[in-house]
C-alpha cells in the first residue's frame, strides 16, 4: 500500500516514508490509495473473535504487504494491552469505553501503536530516532506513556511550566528512561514554535534524525478505525441500523470511522458531536466552511476550531457535500447542556461520564429526536471522568476515586529540564544528546 498527499494525489511514498514524516512536504496529509472491503465473512465471524484478531485484520487491509502480518501482530497485542468495554446503558444505547489505556484517554490507541511501529521502522538505523513534541497536556502524556521503553527512540517532550494540570505534569515528568521533559518558562505557543524551527535548524537536522509525532501522522490515524468494528461486534443483532456519535475536535477519531464504514463496516451514519467549537456541524448544514475562533470549553480537549482532520474527511468523499452529510451529522452543544447531560446520564442510567463522553451522549440525544425509529445508539466515552474531577463533581455531586494509574505517577519524583523558551537552549540540549 502507498501513501497519498491530500494535496497533491500524484505524490506517493511507502508507509515508512509517510509515518517517519507525518506530515507530506507539501503540507497535506497521508492517506492510503484505496480502501480494501473487509474479507468476505470477516463481519459474520467478527462477532466470535477478540479485540486483538479484529485489529489485526483491519491492520492488514489498510496496510497490505509492509510491515506484513508477524510484526503487526506483535505490535497489536503489545499496543493494546488493556480492556475495551461496549457497556449497554438502556435497550438501544451503548458506550464504548476508551480510557483503559495507561494515561485514562483514548489517545494511548493511537499513541501506542504509532510508538511501536515507527520502532520497526529504524530497527537497524546506526542513530537513535529522536522524536520532539510540545503539548498542551494530554497528547503530551499518551505520547510520552505509548515511547516508554521503545528501543531505538528517544522522545523529548517540551511543555508550558506552570499551564498544565497537576494529574498532566505528573504524566509527564515522572516516566524518565528514554522519555525528557523539558519544561519551559512560557506558554504552549512558545513550545511549538521552538519544536517548529527545530526542525528547520539545518544543523539539528543533519546530526540528528528528528520525526515528530503530532495528531496528524497516519499511524495514529489507522489503530482508531480498530475499535469502531470492534464495538459494532460487541452489539446483539436487533435488526436496527447502528449509529456512532464521536465526541470531536482534530476529527481523527471520526476520520477513522469514516475509514472504517468505507471498507464495509455497517453503520448507518456517524454523530459529530461537538462542543461550541462547531465549524464541521456548520459545514454540513450550510455547505460553507468558516472556522471562527478558538473557544475554550470544559471540554477542553475538543476545543479546536479548524480541525486538521477535516481535510482527510473531504477527501475521502471527494469534496462532495451532499455525499458527507447523508454520512455525517453534526451538532454542536453548550458547557451548561454538557453538564446537564453529566446529570441526567448518572441519574437515569447511574453512568458517570467526562465531559467529552458526555457532548457524544448529547450528539445521540439529538440524533433520536431528529429521526425517530428504532436505532442502536453508540457514543465513544474518550477520557477517565477522574481526569475531569472538578466538573463530575459539579456536574453529578460525585467524587470520583482517583484511579491507581493517576495515583502512581502524582506519588513518583519529577523530573524535568527547565528552559526559557529560545531554539537555541533547545539546539544545545538535543545536541548534547547525541
Ligand atoms: C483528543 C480528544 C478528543 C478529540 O479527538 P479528535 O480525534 O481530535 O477529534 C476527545 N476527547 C478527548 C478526551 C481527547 O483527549
């Protein structure tokens, strides 16, 4: 399988190329030429088979030959290494749970697998693979956990002193071994621009071999489409069409099921949910694509206002409007009905949801009454609410337990380089790692 340009479809380059890049010089993003339909009687049996099996045959249609089936296997059942509930709330409504990962989000899918599959990559490069990312928090902390102990890479992850919470600070500074990271005296805008001209410093880049391991890299893009078939399987068989609503920011999550309906997953549409960020809802009512500014929310890791997934989205259905909205509904809610919809599902179903889970709650609610009939109603829950410990508690007046995980790192010893925000400390730093 080749990689494709959405900016240029001629361009193509092998899935080694396209994953140690992540993003194609021309500034577009990597997809793959075709779509395989799944194998004929893989839906049928899907029913009967593990997490693991089910992954591995999806791997294997958006890959082909490279990396081939033994290492895809390894990678998988060594990525994935904790449960992937579907939870049945009511007759007709599930929520598939993403947050058994080591840093409680469902980022440790695509985390863990990119991680593993760019160490196949330089198995047998003489240099060590330095991977440099700045964070705002959480793509930091599942980046950081999905590299720990990953032969051959070391990661160096720069983020703002002071600006992230005391749960994301411990997730950070507290894995050592091949894991840096760097704190800085500024905000996450200096981080990504000192990362930024990083990568332009011909000298850095000459002694060092630098990959980034932003949202955007198709490796992490592919392992999301995993668990949408993983949970239609989960479902008993009704006879209702199925429909997934995918609390939404950069869009990957969403870009996945996309991909994964178009090799032949049944279901019937998708749900972007969104909060008061809602550039792709207005999009898909009005035809017109006006992204405003970023508006925070309590949601706060969906608070993008022009995702950079969105491209992919309409490049996998040709620009064609029409087409997309049969596909994908979008709606977009308030901070308030997020927390009134944390409410009603404790008190109507004892669920206690985050605030992201919560706005994909909502994108069902407004679904049902749009369209009536009988549906299998899924929403993705994307974050452990003990992350969201503060707004569960408004929300719900429950406190929720702080899970072993969390426990662990807030316990161990920090450990951080400080800098004060200029390229060249960060040049002298990684040259000094060589
Ligand atoms: C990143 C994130 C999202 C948004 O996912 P996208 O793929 O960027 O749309 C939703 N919920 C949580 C908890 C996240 O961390």
């Amino acid at each position: 399988m080749q990689y494709y340009s959405t900016r240029n479809r001629t361009t193509r380059v092998s899935l080694r190329e396209a994953v140690l890049k992540g993003l194609a010089p021309d500034g577009g993003l990597y997809m793959p030429e075709r779509f395989e339909q799944l194998p004929s009687g893989f839906l049928e049996s899907a029913r009967g088979m593990s997490f693991h099996e089910i992954a591995l045959t999806m791997a294997g249609s958006l890959f082909g030959r490279e990396p081939g089936d033994g290492v895809l296997r390894r990678i998988i059942v060594e990525a994935f290494d904790f449960k992937v509930p579907l939870v049945t709330l009511a007759d007709g409504l599930h929520v598939l749970e993403l947050f058994h990962g080591p840093t409680l989000a469902f980022k440790d899918f695509a985390a863990r697998f990119m991680a593993r599959l760019m160490a196949h990559f330089v198995v047998g490069e003489s240099r060590e693979l330095h991977i440099l990312v700045a964070t705002s928090g959480d793509t930091g902390s599942a980046v950081a956990h999905g590299f720990q102990g990953v032969p051959g890479i070391r990661v160096h992850i720069l983020y703002p002193s002071g600006r992230v919470s005391a749960i994301q600070e411990a997730q950070l500074t507290t894995i050592g071994g091949n894991v840096s990271a760097l704190e800085v005296a500024g905000t996450f805008d200096d981080c990504q621009r000192m990362v930024k001209e990083a990568f332009l410093d011909r000298e850095i880049g000459s002694r060092l071999m630098l990959s980034s391991a932003n949202s955007i890299n198709i490796a992490r893009l592919i392992p999301q489409s995993f668990y949408y078939v993983w949970a239609w399987s989960r479902l008993e068989d009704g006879g209702h069409p199925t429909v997934v609503s995918v609390p939404s920011g950069n869009f990957g999550n969403l870009t996945a099921g996309l991909i994964a309906k178009r090799m032949g997953l049944p279901v019937q549409c998708f749900i972007a949910a969104v909060n008061r960020n809602d550039a792709v809802p207005r999009y898909l009512r009005t035809g017109s694509y006006s992204p405003g500014p970023v508006i925070p929310t309590l949601s706060n890791a969906m608070d993008v206002s022009n995702p950079s997934n969105f491209d992919r989205i309409l490049d996998l259905y040709g620009r064609d409007h029409l087409r997309l909205a049969g596909d994908l509904k979008g709606f977009s809610f308030s901070d308030d009905q997020t927390r009134a919809a944390m409410r009603r599902l404790h008190d109507r179903y004892g669920y206690v949801a985050d605030p992201h889970g919560a706005v994909g709650y909502l994108g069902i609610e407004s679904f049902v009454e749009g369209n009536g009939g009988s549906v299998d109603a899924v929403f993705l829950e994307t974050a452990h609410p003990a992350k969201f410990p503060d707004t569960v508690e408004q929300a719900t007046g429950i406190s929720v337990p702080v899970p072993p995980q969390i426990e662990q790192a807030l316990r161990r010893e920090k450990r951080s380089a400080r800098m004060k925000g200029t390229v060249d400390e960060l040049k002298g730093y990684l040259l000094s790692c060589i």
